[in-house]
C-alpha cells in the first residue's frame, strides 16, 4: 500500500524557485570568478609580453658601435620609448619604471644589482621593466566585469621584466678565429668596470697593438696562431679557420694548441681581410688562453672581441688590433666572463 507524501503536493509547489533564487548568488558569483579571473590573465600576459619587448630593445641598446663602453642612458631610453608602443587591456600603455644594472646569470646575488659597481664574471648588463595597471599607472587598475557582485570592481595588475646580454661559455662552429691572446694581455687592454676597451689618454681612443710571436714579443704582448682543438703543423689549418672559423664547437675551459712558428704567409691573408683589406675578418672572436706558449696547449678563459686594423708579414711579423665590444656573435651559447663578446639579447626573468 502506498504511503502518502508527508507534505501535500500543492504546497510543494514553486520549492524550486526558492532553490534557484537562494543559489542564484552563488552561480552568477562563480561566472564572475570564472571570467574576471580570465580576463585579468589575458591582461597580465598583454603586461608581461610588453616588458619583456622593452627590456630586449634596451638590451640591444647597450653595445652601440663605435662605442667603447656600454650605454646605459641609450639601453634605459630605449627600453622607455618601446613602453609606449605597446598596449594592455585596449589602452596604449604611458608609465613604466627602467633600471639599469647588472644581473648575476647564476643568481648568487638575488635581483638586479644597480650601478655604479664593478661587475663580477658572472655578472651580465641588464635592462629592467617593471609595469602595472593600477592606481595613477596606466589607466588605472583593470576593471571587472561580474566582481562587482563581491564588491571588487577593479585589480591592481604587476608585472616584471628583465633582458640583457650574455658572454659566451662556447662558441659555435664558425665562430671563431684562430688567432690566440693571453689573459695578462686581455687584462692590460680591456676596461672591466666599464666592459670595453682601455682608453689611451693621447688619443681617446682604444689602445692600437701588436699581436705576434713570442720570436718578437714578450709574454703578455704575444699571440699566438691557434689550431684549437687539433695539433696541425702548418700554415694550411690555420689558413682555413681564417676563412671558415672553428670546425668544432669550443667551450671555456677547453685545451687550445698553439702552433710554433710565425708563418709569414698568414699575415698576408689577414691583412686581406682587416679593415685595412676587405673588412671580412675586420671584428673576430679569438680564444683568450691563461698562457701563451708556442708548441703548448693552454685553457681557454673566455672569447675577446678584436677589432683588426691591419697586419705585417715582414721582418717583424704582428696583427695590428685594438680590443673592442662589437662583436655580436650567433655564434654562442652558455655564459662566461665578458671579454668583449656578446650573445644575442635574452630574457632573464
């Protein structure tokens, strides 16, 4: 026999109404959430994606040519002006803060650590952005949709962006030139507080010098001709890594062998392509090796930049140089000390 419902079916009616009216909050409360939250990460993204490109164009700013030390006041100028080509949440963006100093690619020293300061080996040139949407900045903090139900109208968005430019640790095949210089002469013609060149006071310029053998110089003012990786006598190796680069990819910490003997003839063919000759080999990477020593392998310290201005076969024998911070090289990866070289700008964080 069936039992009668408890409570009569006319009074039961409109049960759900009251069930959709008392969740009814909670539903469209959740909608809110839903869409309020995705819209504000389609926004921080928008923020973020236009740190990053202001601080890879200050970045590419740092190294101008025919500059002998990094431009700060360019990188930082440039990182502003490219704040204001960009746009968030349908507005062009106006406000932005950049600084400029040196990140630690280990990150041993947390952040970005300002200037002035004497950088470390691990320590790269970086340009910062920091942007935001919120109270005064940029239009103010994005506006919700559906929040306003939880009585949020609006979400102060942040972000942070930092680019900057890396020595390599390795260099490519192709990258480099096979011509090797000592520590103690990198360290007599490059300026490390400022990464460039050391400036002679008689002409404002960077130190012109020689490059050649211990036969002609003493150790901190010799090079010498470098078959990297492999121990070939003669000058036809040594000829074609002038013209191709390394065969083979070569690290910092590396054995490079140096050849004994000036081979007179290579000069010649360096001086083709310096800048006094075709400008084909005008700016190279060369290994800098803790020592020097013909007919001996060496390590490899880091890659200096070199700027060849020309060179002598005769009597004396010599490459005529002067460092510099133009070389820009594809050719590399890692992170090592900065003797010139750089990698492509890249985002640090």
């Amino acid at each position: 026999m069936k039992k009668k419902s408890a409570v009569p079916l006319a009074k039961q009616k409109g049960a759900v109404t009251v069930l959709v009216a008392l969740t009814l909050p909670v539903l469209v409360g959740a909608a809110a959430l839903a869409v309020d939250l995705a819209y504000l990460h389609v926004v921080r993204n928008e923020l973020q994606n236009d740190a990053d490109a202001a601080a890879l164009a200050g970045a590419r700013a740092l190294y101008k040519k025919n500059l002998s030390a990094l431009d700060w006041t360019a990188a930082a100028d440039t990182a502003r002006s490219a704040i204001t080509l960009n746009r968030a949440a349908s507005h062009a963006l106006s406000d932005g803060q950049v600084q400029t100093g040196y990140w630690d690619t280990h990150q041993t020293t947390a952040g970005l650590q300002g200037l002035p300061m004497t950088p470390a080996a691990t320590d790269a040139p970086a340009v910062q952005v920091s942007l935001a949407k919120s109270d005064g900045q940029n239009q103010g903090p994005v506006r919700t949709f559906l929040a306003n139900i939880w009585g949020i109208s609006s979400v102060p968005v942040r972000v942070t962006a930092v680019a900057g430019v890396t020595s390599p640790g390795i260099v490519k095949p192709g990258g480099l030139f096979p011509l090797a210089i000592s520590e103690c002469m990198y360290q007599k013609f490059w300026n490390v507080q400022s990464a460039g060149p050391r400036i002679d006071v008689t002409t404002g310029k960077p130190y012109v010098f020689k490059i050649g053998s211990l036969y002609h110089y003493e150790n901190c003012n010799s090079g010498e001709w470098s078959s990297l990786n492999v121990r070939a006598p003669g000058a036809n190796t040594i000829d074609s890594m002038i013209q191709a680069g390394n065969p083979v990819a070569m690290s910092v910490g590396d054995e490079a062998w140096m050849q004994s003997g000036v081979k007179a003839s290579l000069y010649a063919d360096v001086k083709n392509c310096s800048a006094a000759g075709n400008k084909q080999c005008e700016y190279v990477v060369v290994p800098t090796l803790s020592q020097v020593v013909s007919g001996t392998s060496a390590t490899i310290v880091g890659f200096a930049c070199l700027h060849v201005l020309n060179a002598v076969g005769g009597n004396e024998k010599y490459v005529l140089v002067e460092m510099s911070n133009q070389c820009q090289s594809p050719f590399s990866g890692g992170a090592g000390p900065n003797y010139g070289v750089v990698s492509p700008p890249s985002l640090f964080k």
